[in-house]
C-alpha cells in the first residue's frame, strides 16, 4: 500500500543511489521490463504502475498529477527511500514534475524522458476529452490500433513489432475507468515551466529526433527556454527512446546520476 492506495511495485533493492521509473500512458511497470537490465547493476531501480494503470487501484473519476504524485512519494517512503532520482516517461514526466512541486525533498534529480513541463493545448485536451468518449462507449481497441505504434519512429516498427505487441496488450488489460482517470488528470495539469526553471534540482531532457508527438522543433524550444537542464537527443528514437535506443538511454541516465552525485 502507498498510503490508501494499493500499488503494484518492483524494486531491485540493491545500490547506494536510486532511479525511480515512471511509465506513461497505456503503459504499466512492463514497459521497462527489458530497460531495467541496463540499470540494475549500477543503482537501485524502482519502477510501478501508477494507479489506474497496470494492476496498480483506480481511485476516483479524475486521477491528478498530484495525487499520483503524492502516491509515489508514499510508496518511496514506504520503501525507505530518502532520495531518488526520478525518470519520467511521457505521462510519467508529468507525475514527476507534480512530484517536484509537492515533494522536492525526494529528488536528487529530474529527468524528463520524451516529456515535457508545458500544459495541454486545447487541441491536445480536446483530443483527451474524445478518448475518454472512445473508452466510455466500449471502444478501447481503437487505441489498441493506433497508439502503440504511433509511439515509435516509422524506422523502428517492423525491428520493434514484439514490443508494439507487448504494448497492444497492457492497453487491453488496464481498466477503462483508469484509462478516463488518468486523462481526466492529464487534462488538467498546470504549465510547470516556472517551477523547474525555479528549482535548484538537476534536471535533465531526453528527446527522440523522430517524436511523432513531440516534433524537434518544440523540444529544442523546451531546450532553450530550459539552460539549466542538460539535454539530450536520441537521433533515432521516436516517443519510445528506452526501447528504440535502450543503451545510449541508460547511458544518459548512469551519467545524469554520477554528475548529481558529484555535486551532492
């Protein structure tokens, strides 16, 4: 349990420092099943499924950043977990940013992975609101047929069609009522700009050159509009960098995690 919430948790228990692994929408803790490897030897590595997602509890019609945020941080100190580094993919990104804001004692560092600090425009929440009428009306495998592969570069696809797969099936094994949740949530999220140029922690951003969702050219605005994070750039990943260029990813992250402990 994380505080009233029964979450659904991995931890690899051994290591000095810790990387805590935030997975993104219609994702669950799976998706770093072959991540994780990369990682264990060196850090401590947590990863979870947020609730209403994977087998982790949906509580409630709206699912906030914050209060997936708060979760998270009831989990780490359940786990006994003092400081961490915090990776957050996507959606992920947008918890471990509520995370900063509500918990900043926790991190050691920030990393958004194919994530960004802006708020949803209202083209992309208008998009939101169709999805969760898609899922309302019983038609989750129209996500199933789009959004997995939509993830990855077009290059990537066809060497990658097992994770895609992987990926169809975690959609059709989480609960509707998380999926709205969860986009209810995302939809309502603040502009956090400010608060991580504000913040004293490390941050680093990790970009795929091919992002279907994120184009290069918002990613190098975020870059420049961001001179205190260190950025960088997955030339032949799209969405899904840590499947599609897994050990250039976790080389980013090991490096990310000896400079801030250099620092500390």
């Amino acid at each position: 349990m994380a505080g009233n919430t029964a979450l659904h948790v991995c931890d690899s228990e051994q290591g000095d420092r810790c990387l805590v692994l935030l997975h993104g929408y219609l994702e669950s803790l799976l998706v770093w099943e072959e991540f994780v490897p990369l990682l264990y030897k060196h850090v401590r590595v947590v990863t979870l499924d947020l609730p209403g997602h994977g087998i982790s509890e949906v509580r409630g019609e709206v699912h906030t950043m914050e209060f997936l945020a708060d979760t998270v941080a009831d989990a780490l100190r359940a786990l006994g977990i003092a400081r961490c580094t915090v990776v957050g993919h996507s959606m992920g990104g947008y918890v471990a940013l509520a995370l900063l804001e509500r918990h900043p004692d926790l991190l050691e560092g920030l990393v958004l992975l194919s994530s960004t600090p802006n708020a949803d425009t209202p083209e992309k929440a208008e998009n939101r609101r169709r999805e969760i009428a898609l899922v309302r009306a019983g038609k989750k495998d129209a996500l199933a047929r789009v959004a997995p592969a939509a993830g990855f570069a077009p290059d990537n696809r066809t060497r990658l069609k097992d994770a895609i797969e992987d990926l169809v099936e975690q959609i059709f094994i989480t609960e509707d009522e998380g999926i709205v949740a969860l986009l209810g949530g995302m939809i309502e999220r603040p502009d956090r700009n400010d608060l991580l140029r504000q913040s004293p922690v490390p941050q680093l951003f990790i970009f795929g050159r091919k992002d279907g969702y994120i184009a290069a050219e918002t990613a190098e605005a975020l870059a420049a509009a961001h001179p205190q994070a260190q950025v960088v750039w997955l030339a032949n990943s799209g969405h899904m960098g840590f499947l599609e260029e897994p050990e250039a990813c976790a080389q980013a992250l090991l490096e990310f995690i000896a400079k801030t402990g250099e620092k500390a």
